[in-house]
C-alpha cells in the first residue's frame, strides 16, 4: 500500500486541496449566514415562536435529497459536476428565500428554504473530495484540510448579519434577508470555481489508479458505526444551535451578539480541524469519538446552566457544540471512507449523509417544539443526553480489530508505471 504519494498524484492532490479551500471558504459564508437570520424570518412570517425550528428543518430536508443527488452525480460523472450543481441550487435556494420574504409568501418560503439546504449538503460532501487522492493514512488529515477552509467563511457570515441587514434595507427588502442576499452569490461564485479549475477531477483519477487509493478494508459494520458517529453529533449541534439565536433574541440580545455566538460556534466547528485529523491519524478512531462524546455532554450542560444574560457562557457552550461535532465528523468521516470500495464510494457517503441531514432536520424541527413547550435549558439537556447515543459506536469501534489506535507505517512500493494523467476529465 502506498503511504507517501509519487511527484504526480501529490501535485494533483495539492491543487484538489487549493481549489476546495477557495470554494469551502465562499460556501462557509453561505451556510454559516442563513444560520442567523432564517429562524428569525420563520418566526416572524408564522408568527410562532415553535415553529422558529421549521427553517432549519426544511433546509436540512433539502440536504438530504440534495446528498443523494451530489452522490450519485460525482458517482456517475465526478465531483466536479456533482458539487458544482449542489452549490447552484444552493444560490437558487438563497434568491428564492430572498423573494419569499419580500412577497410574504409562506409556501415559496418553504419550498426555497429546502432548495436552500442543497448548499449545506454540498459544504459537506466536498470533505469526501478532499480524501480521494489522499493515501490511507492521511486521509483524516486531508478531510480536516477541506473542514477548516469553511472556517474563514463561517466566522465571516454571522458577523455580516448587521451589514447585509443593512444593505437589503437599502436595495428595499426586508433587513432579515441580508443574509439570504450573502449566501445567493457566494454559493454561486462557489460553483464557478469548481467548475473552472477543479480538473482533473479527483474521484475520477481515484478510479483510474485506486490501489494507491483504495486500500482500506471493506466492511458494512465500519459504514454503521461511521453513520451514527454522525448522525448523532449533526442531530445534537443542529438542535441546539439553531434555538440558540432565538432564544438571546427572546432575552434581549441584539443580532450582534447572536451573531457573534454563532461565529464562536462556527469556528470551534471548523477551526481545530487540522489538529482533530492528525489526531485521529495518530491516535485513531476510538480516542477522538470518546473525545465527541464529552463535549458533546459538556456543551449541553453549561448550555442549560448558563443565565440568560450571559454570552460569554453560552460562548463557551456552543464553542463546545461545535468542537464535539468536529471530532464526530472527522472521525466518522475516516472510518467510512476506509469501508466502502471505490466503485461504490460517492453513492455510499452521499446515502450516508441523507441519514446525517435527515438528523439535522429532526433535530431543526424538535427543537423549536421543545423551547415552545417548555424552555432553552430543557433542550440543551436533552441534546446532552441523546449524545449517549454514541456509547454503542464507541463499544462497535472499540472492538473492531481494523481500528488500531494509531497507523502504523507501510513500506513505500516502487512504482514502475508513470500515474496516468487526465487533465481533461
């Protein structure tokens, strides 16, 4: 198995990586600006506060249906295609929430709301891309380099929310879709990127040269324990985060300090990516989900406890939210990319993240229902405890002989055949 990649492959992973940075940091601006403003529409329009949740629920709804379009199309045609449309109908999403909100049509809020979630969906399949090329090893790692390029644009978005506010009150919309009027371009210049300078397409060379790239062992109980790895952490983080804006603005916090939580809670999402890769690469699996697990619980918690006029406790709390959904991802990420074979790979993860937006979905919908019915501080417990969900992932991942705790080095195979070059692919 080869670990260190020859002089081709290294330069073309190095180029994949550039090219999915660039369009992570745009999309992170799109998916972290609907965050902060989309609950609040909602609630306005409707005029109910339970049903606040129902924004995110429709966007993450939208994901799931846009996962399993994103993978079977990068399955069939590449990632280049398959990422690139799920940006566009990402931009269309956006514009449509935008018209929504000026015509107050509650229908074409919901339906656009759904077309919006394709955006989010395709922030997350492209973390696939980044892993194609990457040695076995490494793979973890290359995951990590794709998360944190959405942190620029995570931290960004929220603390536009006030500008672009401001700008959509000049151009005569209302000052809640500023954010929308964000996401629309920057998911649009997302898709011009991919489609201009992601050549060659790295799923498609993974193909034509997958024993340098395929070598982990394939197994359906390492696809499940992968899946509920994510599952869980998108169904906590979701639910609390998206109550979390709307709960300061019930108690009197402005849209910058929710705004400004928000980034915090991007941030810790994306941010320790580099780190959260080379750790799982170093130490494996079962360290970095048990490490998901307590921040997971600590975040709900602190959550709960924390008073209503404090920010910088629920600062903390969420930056924990987003820090336990971190090590989740990447962990399950690497365990189900080394599960699948290539020819069935982007199909697979794009199935596996129906199941992750579907999470999120439930998790968008209960919440709002749960505030209404009694308070923050219930949900955030309740987020505490469904994160034990991950206890059996931990036990399946504890006692599979294929999760070492660390990678052990391969000899480097001398290769005689020069690596086939598809510029034009």
């Amino acid at each position: 198995m080869t670990t260190v990649a020859d002089p081709p492959r290294a330069r073309t992973q190095r180029r994949t990586l550039t090219v999915l940075v660039v369009a992570q940091v745009l999309s992170g601006a799109g998916l972290a600006a609907g965050v902060t403003s989309g609950g609040l529409i909602a609630q306005q329009m409707l005029g109910s506060t339970g049903l606040a949740g129902l924004p995110s629920a429709l966007g993450t709804a939208g994901s799931a249906l846009a996962a399993i379009a994103v993978g079977r199309i990068s399955q069939a045609r590449g990632r280049r295609p398959g990422l690139a449309a799920g940006y566009l109908a990402g931009a269309v999403g956006s514009a449509g929430v935008v018209a929504a909100a000026v015509i107050g049509s509650v229908p074409l809020l919901f339906l656009t709301l759904s077309i919006y979630g394709a955006g989010a969906a395709t922030s997350l399949q492209a973390r696939y891309a980044g892993a194609d090329l990457a040695a076995p090893a490494h793979r973890a790692r290359a995951v990590s380099i794709v998360l944190v390029a959405t942190t620029i644009g995570g931290l960004v978005g929220p603390n536009l929310a006030a500008p672009t506010g401001d700008l959509a009150h000049a151009v005569g919309v209302p000052y809640l879709t500023g954010p929308f009027l964000l996401a629309g371009t920057v998911y649009g210049v997302a898709a011009l990127v991919l489609t201009v300078w992601l050549r060659p397409d790295p799923l498609l060379l993974a193909h034509d040269d997958p024993p340098a790239t395929d070598g982990g062992v394939r197994r359906r109980s390492g696809v499940l324990t992968g899946a509920l790895v994510m599952v869980v952490t998108q169904l906590v983080m979701l639910g609390v985060m998206t109550m979390t804006p709307v709960h300061m603005h019930d108690h009197g916090h402005g849209a910058a300090a929710s705004g400004f939580v928000i980034a915090v809670h991007f941030g810790a999402m994306y941010l320790p990516s580099p780190l959260t890769g080379w750790l799982v690469d170093r130490y494996g699996r079962l360290a970095m989900a048990v490490a998901s697990l307590v921040a997971l619980l600590a975040a709900g918690i602190l959550a709960a406890a924390a008073p209503y006029d404090s920010v910088a406790l629920l600062t903390v709390a969420l930056a924990l939210l987003g820090l336990g959904w971190n090590f989740g991802l990447v962990t399950g990420t690497a365990i189900l990319t080394d599960s699948v074979p290539l020819a069935s790979r982007a199909k697979t993860q794009g199935l596996v993240d129906v199941a992750i937006s579907i999470a999120g979905a439930s998790g968008g919908m209960v919440s709002g229902l749960v505030v209404a019915a009694s308070s923050f501080p219930v949900l955030a417990l309740a987020g505490a405890a469904v994160s034990l969900a991950l206890v059996p992932a931990i036990a399946a991942i504890a006692r599979d002989p294929y999760s070492p705790r660390r990678h052990r080095r391969q000899p480097v195979r001398n290769r005689s055949r020069s690596w086939p070059r598809r510029g034009t692919r």
